[in-house]
C-alpha cells in the first residue's frame, strides 16, 4: 500500500490504509482465500513508494502492489498488471498567473515530481529531448510534491493523472 496516492491508495487521520486500490486488493485477496480454501491466509500491509514496489513485486517482498502505478511497457518486463482501472496521463500543476501554458513554457525552470514514477522518467526524456534545461526535483512521494508546489519550492508540479 502507498501512504500517500491519494484516492487509490493513502493512510487516513487514523493510520489506516483506505483507498480505490486499496478496496480492489482486498477483493483479490477475499477471492484467492476463496479458491484455496483458506479462510485464514494471512494479509500483511507494506508500505511501499514510487522508488521501490516494482522491485519489491519483483523480489518477492510483497505479492500485489495496490496504488496508482500506470502500465507503461518498460515494466510489463519485470512484472504483470491486471486489468487497467484508471486512465494514465501526466497533468502540469502551475499558478495560474505563471504565464506557463506548456512544456516548452517551463524551460529553464525548476519542477517538482515524485521519484521513482513514470513522470519523473518522461519528464526527463522531455527536458533532455527539447533541450529545455529542467531542474527537476524528486519528492519521495505525492505527499512531499505536493508540499513543495503547495509552498511554492518549485510551485510548478508534474503529476500523473
């Protein structure tokens, strides 16, 4: 489970893990204990990060990955995805009174975007591909990205949709 994917899959006031992915995880889990008759196959949360659940999945640490992790093709070589539930794309969160309108707009600016994600890659694909000179900045996770776009360091913030 992701503790900040908000919507799929994130910690609520409590601690506890609550989330769109999060409910579908738990109706797999609801019907593998069904076919193996075995009612109390035990469940354990792990938190995992945009950095380290594909290599977790990939390394046994953990066997379903619950969060908003898109389907790119660089992954289906290491692992396996269900059936997609939600449609992929990346969003640019900038002030509105930036003056910023699109990629080419953010030459030479600093951005923010979560480590570890598709974004970060394509982002820097992007920069390097249209010589826009980016100063990407990694955030640990969605949470942080946030923060920093919230507290304007970097107030423009590139996202998965």
């Amino acid at each position: 489970m992701r503790k900040s994917s908000v919507l799929f899959s994130y910690l609520d006031a409590n601690g506890q893990s609550i989330g769109y992915s999060q409910a579908i995880a738990l109706k797999i889990v609801d019907e593998v204990r069904r076919r193996l008759q075995t009612p109390r196959l035990a469940v354990s949360t792990v938190v995992v990060t945009s950095t380290n659940r594909i290599s977790y999945v990939v390394n046994h640490q953990i066997d379903l990955e619950c969060g908003s992790t898109a389907h790119i093709r660089d992954r289906e070589q290491l692992v396996v995805f269900s059936n997609s539930f939600f449609d992929y794309g990346i969003r640019m969160v900038v002030k509105r009174k930036s003056g910023i309108h699109n990629y080419a707009d953010l030459a030479g600016k600093t951005v923010s975007t979560t480590a570890g994600t598709s974004d970060e890659q394509l982002l820097r694909e992007l920069s390097l591909n249209r010589k826009l000179d980016l100063r990407i900045i990694s955030a640990k996770d969605h949470a942080e990205r946030r923060f920093r776009c919230i507290e304007e360091r970097p107030c423009r913030g590139i996202r998965d949709g």
